[in-house]
C-alpha cells in the first residue's frame, strides 16, 4: 500500500487540507484499474467509514498477493475533511457542494478547484466507484445506483451482487457531479449506496465491501475467497419504479415499520402528530404490498415529502 496526496488546498489559519489516497497493486504508470472514492460531504460519516473498511481489505489481500499483476486499485476515503471536521454537509465557507462542482475548474471558487484537482487524478481510472449519499435524510436498502448517460454498465453493476440496481435519468444538476463526468469520460461509474450517511451502520459497510470485492474479482483485478456477503441476482429498477408514499401534513415523524421490510396493503407505515400538541395529524399507510425501500429519518417532516418508498 502506498499512501499518497492527492490534491492539498493551502489555508491562512490552520494546516492545509490533504486530500488523501491509498493505492494498491501495481502503482506505476500501468494500468488504472479502480479508482473508490468516499466522502465528499461532511456529514457522511458511512461513507468515510466504508472506506476505511475496504482499506484494511485490500491490504490484507495486497500481503496476500490477491492483486492481479499489473492491476492497479486507489481508494479516498474522504474528500472534504474541513466539512467533515465540523459536522456540515457542504463547504463550511459558501455551503456549496463539491459534489455538484466536477469536472472543476482549477482558477474557480474553492469547491471548484478541489474538485479539479480530483477529478484530474481520477479521470482515466476504467472502474470508477462512489460511496455516496442521498439529498433526502433516510434510510435505503443497499443498492447501486447509476445515470442514464448512454454509457451506463449494468452488467459490470450486476457483479456488486447487491439486491438492486437502479438507474434513473440524468437532470440537469446531476451533470456537475462524479459519477456523471466519470461516465461521461467513459469510466465505468457506479454509486454505492449502503444503509446511512451520518451514523455508522458496519453490516451494510461490510456487505458493501464484500460486494465490491466480489466485483474486482469478476473482473479479474482481484483473486480472492470471499465468505458471507450478498449472494443476489441483482434486480434492476428504474427510479420512476418505487412508489413514493408522501405526507401531507408536517410535524414530528415517527416510522413504524423498517427499511427491508415486507409490508401489505393497508399496513401502518408511519405516523405524523403535532409537535405542540402531540394530536396525531396523519397515518402513513402502504397504498400496496411491497417492500420498503427507504423511508424519512429526521424526527420533523415537512409537508408533501416522500415519507417511505416501496418497491
């Protein structure tokens, strides 16, 4: 393992911030393999976390020698420590998203420039996998999660051996971020999307990097045993294919069933009541039988939010 700088933002007040990789395999200038990016946004705590969990991974099967010859994989656990280390999503100057900056512009706004430095040493990997969050606060089911680009993958998704694929249209904001432009530079681009963001859930972490060892070793970029995990046929779904259940009331939110969950017709979903008066304001029913795909995780909803998703 080699551990490398990436990009480094300098700063007045304080130590400058690093942008950090770890490479494994064949580090020279052969191919580029795989490139996992983590966090991009301060509060994903998961993403970060699962980085760090793929990490110790691929340094044991690194002394193993479970790297192909020639394959070369770089892993970033986090992209934006100064958020992280405040506990904000976005940039802690502008509240921008570096997430909705690439490919970048290396004379722009400071969001705009990290991600130029990132994306100018991510570009040309040939796999390119995100841990990435949601803008709605929830909980999911594990699932990749692609752009209708044209230069989508869904067999090479199909390898993560998750429960599902899903891949929905590209809007007009969607063209600012990694996953987009990876593609766009024809990448292999793939979001992982494991059950949190801002609490460490290490099941889901751990199956998702089971998942994506069980990729590079469909790809031949790994040689490894691989015990417990997923073991799915992926199901592959567009967005416009979960049902939205919304709420038409605002309050505080209570769930009464959980993600993964098999619900039926007429079956309790959640449960909105005033936040003054504790009157209940609004039940939540299944509209049909299903499976519950995400569902709202902040205490207070507001009105006409997507509560829970059923597939």
């Amino acid at each position: 393992m080699q551990k490398r700088v990436i990009y480094e933002l300098n700063a007045l007040y304080r130590e400058p911030m690093r942008v950090v990789g770890y490479a494994f395999g064949d580090c020279g200038d052969r191919e580029k393999s795989v490139c996992v990016v983590g966090s991009m946004r301060g509060n994903e705590v998961q993403q970060m976390y699962a980085c760090s969990r793929l990490i110790q991974r691929l340094k044991k099967l690194e002394e193993q020698r479970a790297v192909a010859e020639g394959k070369s994989i770089l892993v970033i656990p986090c992209v934006n420590s100064y958020s992280m280390n405040i506990g904000k999503r976005f940039w802690s100057t502008d509240n921008t998203d570096i997430n909705r900056m690439f490919p970048g512009y290396s004379e722009g706004e400071t969001t705009q420039r990290i991600a130029a430095g990132v994306f100018e040493a991510v570009k040309d990997y040939q796999i390119g996998i995100q841990f990435a969050s949601n803008y709605m606060p929830g909980r999911f089911l594990p699932h990749i999660r692609m752009m209708k680009t044209g230069f989508e993958d869904i067999e090479t998704a199909k390898k993560f051996a998750f429960p599902y694929v899903i891949t929905h249209s590209a809007r007009p904001f969607d063209t600012t971020t990694l996953n987009y432009n990876w593609q766009i530079w024809e990448t292999r681009a793939f979001s992982v999307y494991t059950t949190d963001t801002d609490e460490i859930d290490r099941r889901s972490a751990a199956d998702a990097v089971k998942g994506i060892e069980h990729m590079l070793n469909s790809e031949g970029i790994l040689h490894s045993r691989i015990s417990g995990g997923y073991h799915y046929n992926s199901q592959v779904l567009c967005d416009d294919d979960l049902l939205s259940v919304r709420c038409s009331a605002a309050g505080i939110y209570e769930n009464k069933v959980y993600v993964g969950e098999e619900v039926y017709e007429g079956q309790l979903l959640a449960e909105i009541t005033d936040p003054y008066e504790g009157t209940l304001l609004e039940q939540l029913v299944a509209p049909r039988d299903g499976t519950v795909f995400f569902q709202h995780k902040a205490p207070l909803i507001y009105a006409d939010t997507a509560a829970v998703k059923l597939v």
